[in-house]
C-alpha cells in the first residue's frame, strides 16, 4: 500500500516583482510504501523542506498531485501523520507533559488516553525523568526527544522527520538513532529528511534524492551504492556527475 505518492510537483518563487519566479521544484515524483523507512537526501537549497511543507499543506504547489493512503490530503489524515520540523518551536514556560498535552488537544476531539499514551512516548524517548520539567531546563537532545516524543503522541502511521538529528552531540545522535530503530521494527512508515549520510545508510532501505530542485534518485539504498563502499562515496561521486549536467 502506498502511503505517500507525489506526482509531477512543481513550485516556483517569486524573490522580487521584477525578476522572473525561481523554479524550486521541477517535477519532482516518488511514493513511499507501508512499512518503509525512507531517507530524503540532498544539499542545501535543493527543495527538501520545500516538498515536505508542500506535503502538509503548509504552501501550495503550483502543480502536481500530492496523495495520502491513496487520496487527496484531508483534514483527517493529519490524526494518522506525525511531524517533526527542522526547527521545532518549543514553549518553554511549559513543562514537558504540558508540551504533549497543548498537542493532544490540538490533534484530539477530548482529552481521554492523553495520561496513558504520554506515559508510553516519553518511556520510548527516556524522558520520564523530566516529564515535570520546563523546556527551558531541557538540553538540545532532549528538546529533539521531545520533539519526536509529540510526533508519535498520536500514534501516526506515517511519520515524517526534518533533519530530526541536526545539531546533536554524539550522546544525543545514538539515543535518536535507537530511538528510530525501534520504529522501524515496529515497522512505522518514515520519510526523513537528513544530512547525516551514514546515519540514513544504517537506518533506511529507500533514497529519495533530490538535485537543484530536481529528482535524481529514488529506490532502494543498496541499489543506489552498489558500485561503491558506502553511501557517502556514491552521493559524492554521483552529485558530481549531476553538477556537472547543470552546468553544461
């Protein structure tokens, strides 16, 4: 089952009334299947946050099709999306649980099961110690935790992750990276987003990459590197390869 599938999407910008609109995504089309952990590659610029923010309704695509579990987006399929943006805003006069439950509330028709779930989210992201505390008082790793803590709160069955390990200390990597491994055992659907090249190859079986706001990938990793030692060697070698066509 197709849980994503974006076709032909186009977005373009217009940076001052003068000049002609920046084309930011050219056609880009990929799907993501039930059950695949996805990563979404590219450099700086490339339309990654564009096409994520074009997902959720967040600007509107000047063209192209964008289809939830096989339908156009609707109100309701954000009950069965989580979200974690690039640069989360956190409240911070709230203490953790008062964070989850401003989202339950926001997600949820009442506030029934809020206690019973939290407990679950904060048990996967080990921050039951802190659930009392104030944001302030949390550490980047912890705001990231939490981040992905509201993410999950209402047991979404596509999850989708913007740079979700961006900043972090080596401590703080390998406790998100466990954290998402035991997702993908649990076989959650996930679209992320990330620089972090050897990080996506132990965690992912699909690429999609994007180029300049242009698809250049998307399949399976090891298809994707199979003529070379790690992910990292073919990105390198292949972006150059893309580089060099656009400037032809």
């Amino acid at each position: 089952m197709k849980i994503l599938e974006v076709i032909n999407l186009k977005k373009t910008f217009k940076t001052d009334f003068y000049k002609k609109a920046q084309t930011v995504l050219n056609n880009i089309s990929f799907s993501v299947e039930q059950g695949q952990f996805v990563g979404f590659i590219g450099p700086n610029g490339a339309g990654k946050t564009t096409t994520i923010k074009c997902l959720l309704d967040f600007i509107f695509p000047d063209s192209g099709q964008i289809l939830f579990f096989g339908e156009k987006y609707k109100l309701e399929h954000r009950k069965k999306i989580g979200f974690l943006p690039e640069r989360p805003f956190f409240q911070e006069f709230l203490t953790g649980t008062e964070f989850l439950k401003l989202h339950w509330d926001l997600s949820k028709d009442s506030g029934v099961g809020f206690l019973e779930r939290a407990k679950v989210v904060f048990e996967l992201v080990k921050l039951t110690h802190a659930k009392d505390k104030k944001l302030k008082n949390y550490s980047k790793g912890m705001l990231q935790r939490i981040g992905i803590a509201q993410a999950l709160l209402t047991e979404p069955q596509f999850l989708i992750l913007d740079e979700p390990m961006s900043g972090l200390d080596p401590d703080g990597r390998i406790l998100i990276k466990q954290i998402l491994k035991n997702l993908k055992q649990k076989n959650l659907t996930v679209l992320m987003s990330s620089h972090l090249l050897e990080d996506l190859e132990e965690l992912c079986d699909q690429l999609v990459i994007v180029h300049a706001g242009q698809m250049k990938y998307s399949g399976p990793l090891q298809e994707f590197k199979k003529d070379f030692k790690n992910l990292e060697e073919a990105y390198r070698q292949f972006k150059i390869e893309w580089s060099d066509g656009l400037n032809a």
